[in-house]
C-alpha cells in the first residue's frame, strides 16, 4: 500500500476489503486499476466512483 498525504490532500494507493459504511468530510474518488469493483452493494463498471461530502 502507498499513502501519502498533506494538508489539502491524501492519496491511498491499494485495495480494500470490507469497508463498514461511514461519513465523509471530504470528497473521495476512488479508481479502478484493472478490474469492476462494488460500492453499497452495486457493481461499478465505469472505473471510478466519485463520493461526495456527506
């Protein structure tokens, strides 16, 4: 895994399993590197998904 951050940003680089549902105080894009991945249960098949501030 790679992780690097500074005050405006963050950037993680590898794979996550099982995330528990939770809040997000900024926005979060997450990228596909090769395959379809699942979010709330639905398959996402364009390469990325994009999470707005909730």
């Amino acid at each position: 895994m790679i992780f690097a951050r500074d005050p405006l940003m963050a950037l993680i680089v590898g794979a996550v399993f099982d995330n528990k549902p939770h809040r997000h105080y900024a926005i979060q894009l997450t990228i596909a590197l090769g395959r379809d991945f699942i979010v709330n249960g639905n398959s996402v098949e364009n390469g990325f998904h994009f999470q707005p501030v909730m």
